[in-house]
C-alpha cells in the first residue's frame, strides 16, 4: 500500500533539504511512500526501476561476491538512499541494481521511478552530473586497472608462501627419487653377483616402442609367443610391459624365472623413472610460480621473456607443448637478448595475451603459438626483442578490431571479461616500456606482436607517441 509524501516532509530529509519550494513540489508528485515487511527489497542484478529513500526502518546492504549475498553495511538512519541512484547517467547508467537490499524490520520508503529521478537530477543539477559522470569513469577504470593488478600482487604474495613451504618437500623428494635410482642399479648389481648367471638388464629403449597401436599390437604378440615358449606366468602383462619399454624377442633371458625378474626390474626402473620425471616437474612448476610471484619486488631490471613467458603458460596450466583443456600451447624461441623491464607488469601482460588468446579458441580448442625472436635492423638503430602471440581460433569481429585495445572493450561474454586486459597490455608496453603493441586477425590466424626496445629512451618521461615539438 503506498502514499504520498508532502513537500515539507521530504525537506526533513538530509538529501532533499537543500531544494527549492518548487523542486521539492515537483519531487513530492512524482514519488510516493511504500511500507515494506522484513524481507529482500531488491536483488543485484535485477532491473534498476527505482530510487529508494529510507524513512523509517532498519536496512542491509548486500554484494555479490562468489556466488553469495555479502552484507556490507546495515543502518536505521533516515533519509539514506538505495537502488538506481546512478539513474542521472541515463542511458550509461547500470541497467540493473549494483547490490542489494534486505529490509530488517518493518519499513517505509520514499519512492522515485529511476527515469523521473535521473530526468530531475540532470535539469536541475547538469554541472554536478558532469562532473560526477568524468569522476564516475575515472574512478571505475582506476579500480579496474588497480583491482587487477592488487589481485595479481595478492596472488604473487600468496605463491610466493606456497611455493616457499612447497619447495622443500619438493627438493627432498627429488633427493629421495635419485637415491632410489642409485639404490635400484646398486641392488641390480648385488644381485649379479649372488647369481652370476643372470643376464644385465639392459636400459630401456634397446629397441624402438612401435608407433601405432597395431604395430604395438603386433610386437607383443611376438613377444607373447617368446614368453609363452618359455612359459612365463602372467605372459600378457609381462609382454605388454617389456614392449612398453622397447624390448623384443631377443632381449630376454631363456627361463621363464628370470625373464619374470627381468620384466619386474624393467618395472620398477620404469616407475622410479616416472615418479622422478613427475618430481622434476612439480620442481620446475615451483620454480615458474616463483618467478611469477616476483611481480614488482624489482621495479626495473634486465629479464629475459622467455623466462616471462615460460612462467606465464605455467601459471596458466600447461607447460609448453601441453595441452590447456582442448587447446596447447607451443613455443618457438630464437636466441634473443634481455631487455630491460618490469617483470610484474611483462608478465601480466603474457598472461592476458595467452589467456585471451585460449578463450578465443573456446571449448572447440585448437593451438596457441609463442614466437620470439630478435629484431635486428641493418643500420643497428631500434634494436628490440619481438614477441608474437598467435591462435588458430575465429578471429577478432572486423567492427571490433580497429577499438581492441580501448577499455572495456571485449568480445567476451557478459560477466567474463572487463575489457581492460589489452588496454593494460597497452599501457605497459607502449607507455611503460616504449614499445609497440599491434595486432593482425583473419579467421585463423590471430596475431598479437609485441616489440620492446633494447635501449628505452634516457629521458623515462618520453612518451613514443608524442608528436609534438618545441621549435617553431
């Protein structure tokens, strides 16, 4: 049930209290009082139709965050305001509410439809919402810039913990895998001497592993029948675990008792040697994200970015040549010199081209290619290190393409991408390190390069895109 408020009610209110006779009048028409039971008054998300004043009351604020309601505030004090109070920006306003609101108790607001609202505040107020629309842009592409790049500070911090606390149990399980080898080929040897008539177990791969599952197929039947003739237990297993390793017919001893030993050792080198390979990956993912939890402890250094790049496709779920869902990541690195950069600021900057680059290829998949490679001009003037990011996924939308690198722009789905990863891209590499930054796209072929000159200029306040000049 609603009703309405008179103007002399509403000058009450901290908000209106400045207002004209008139303008209080014409606010008083246009809006009307609702009394609202303990509940949700409006969720995130839902169309902003109106702007809420409280005038008696408890409320709380909520914001989405990880799929839950957060409660970020609650009051009883009159005359605070909720809803479609962006309303003024008209039609860059935010189509629906920004947070929500749950009554507490029993409570009744003044009510103003969004469009009466944002129309009173911009005929009344048009300098105010001038300024609060520049200031609005600002501050929201300040928080994205900033929040990104907290969140990948808060990142390095937390990795930087984990790969310390990870690293030690990691080397000692490198240490211990290599003491088992070591062990392994001692025992092989004490036990040569115990019964002199076993043969050495040669290393795996004497022979070539067939490359197709038929030849696969056939070289254990072979082998099968070998083992058969010399009644092995268990023959199948056995066969499929030596052809596995590259053994043939005429690798085994002659009696079934040796040859099981023989498989048996060839086992268990095959999994000490897994579990080693494993180790030494873990290490080396270690090894990535500590790299990449460095960020901007080292403002300004000489980095090799291949290094940055290594670290970015880690962090990102592969390691090069691996697969990342059902896409991978290749590599192609000439011998290139260190340039002098950011590492943090390099790195974000891998990491949103690879990251835009795999989401471009979607759940169909396909590869990404990394190039690096010198620039190298003949007269030696420019020299620079060239970075290119490369997917066979759609393409880049041909209207798209010419604003790429503006904010907000993406050509992502609604809530998956801010629009500000290439434009930070931007930002680092041709205002932070005076390089170039281009792209290329035809369905296919989508190319980003990135071009990062060996000596930056000397004054750091140079801006490569200044055209302008002091002389007259």
């Amino acid at each position: 049930m609603s009703s309405t408020l008179a103007p002399e009610d509403l000058r009450s209110l901290f908000l209106f209290e400045s207002l004209s006779d008139g303008q209080l009048a014409k606010l008083a028409a246009a809006g009307h009082v609702v009394a609202v039971d303990a509940g949700w008054l409006y969720r995130e998300g839902e169309p902003a139709t109106c702007f809420y004043v409280l005038l008696s009351g408890a409320v709380s604020l909520h914001r989405r965050s990880g799929g839950d309601d957060l409660e970020v505030g609650r009051t009883r004090q009159r005359g605070v305001y909720s809803g479609a109070w962006e309303a003024y920006l008209g039609e860059a306003a935010p189509a629906g509410y920004t947070s929500s609101l749950r009554v507490l108790e029993p409570a009744t607001f003044f009510v103003l439809p969004a469009a009466k609202f944002g129309h009173v505040v911009r005929e009344w107020f048009p300098m105010a919402v001038h300024l609060l629309e520049g200031l609005r842009i600002g501050l929201t592409e300040a928080l994205q810039l900033t929040g990104q790049r907290d969140r990948l500070l808060a990142l390095g911090s937390l990795t930087a913990g984990l790969t310390h606390e990870l690293g030690n149990p990691a080397a000692a399980l490198a240490r211990t895998l290599q003491q088992v080898q070591e062990e392994l080929a001692a025992l092989e040897t004490a036990v040569g001497r115990l019964a002199p008539g076993l043969p050495t177990v040669p290393a795996a791969g004497t022979s070539p592993v067939p490359g197709t599952a038929v030849r696969r197929a056939e070289a254990e039947d072979g082998l099968l029948d070998a083992l058969e003739e010399r009644e092995v237990p268990d023959a199948d297993d056995v066969a499929a675990v030596l052809v596995e390793h590259g053994f043939g017919p005429a690798d085994l001893p002659d009696d079934a008792e040796t040859v099981s030993w023989f498989a048996r050792t060839v086992a268990v080198r095959s999994l000490v040697a897994e579990a080693a390979a494993a180790s030494a990956r873990i290490s080396a993912l270690l090894a990535s994200a500590g790299s990449y939890a460095q960020l901007d402890r080292a403002p300004e250094r000489w980095v090799d970015v291949r290094e940055l790049i290594d670290g970015a496709v880690s962090m990102l779920g592969a390691g090069a040549g691996r697969a990342v869902g059902n896409s991978r990541v290749v590599t192609d690195y000439a011998d290139v010199p260190q340039v002098l950069g950011h590492t943090g600021e390099l790195t974000q900057v891998w990491t949103n081209l690879l990251d835009n680059a795999l989401d471009a290829l979607g759940a169909a998949g396909g590869t990404v290619t990394v190039r690096v490679r010198p620039d190298r001009p003949a007269d030696g003037v420019g020299e620079g290190v060239c970075v290119e990011v490369a997917d066979d996924g759609p393409g880049v939308p041909p209207e798209v393409l010419p604003r790429i690198f503006e904010p907000f722009v993406t050509t992502k789905d609604v809530g998956e991408g801010t629009g500000l990863g290439l434009d930070i891209a931007w930002r680092v590499v041709v205002h932070r390190h005076h390089g170039r930054l281009a792209v290329r796209s035809v369905p296919g072929d989508t190319v980003f390069s990135v071009w990062l000159p060996l000596q930056p200029p000397q004054d750091p306040l140079d801006d490569p895109d200044d055209t302008t000049s002091t002389e007259d």
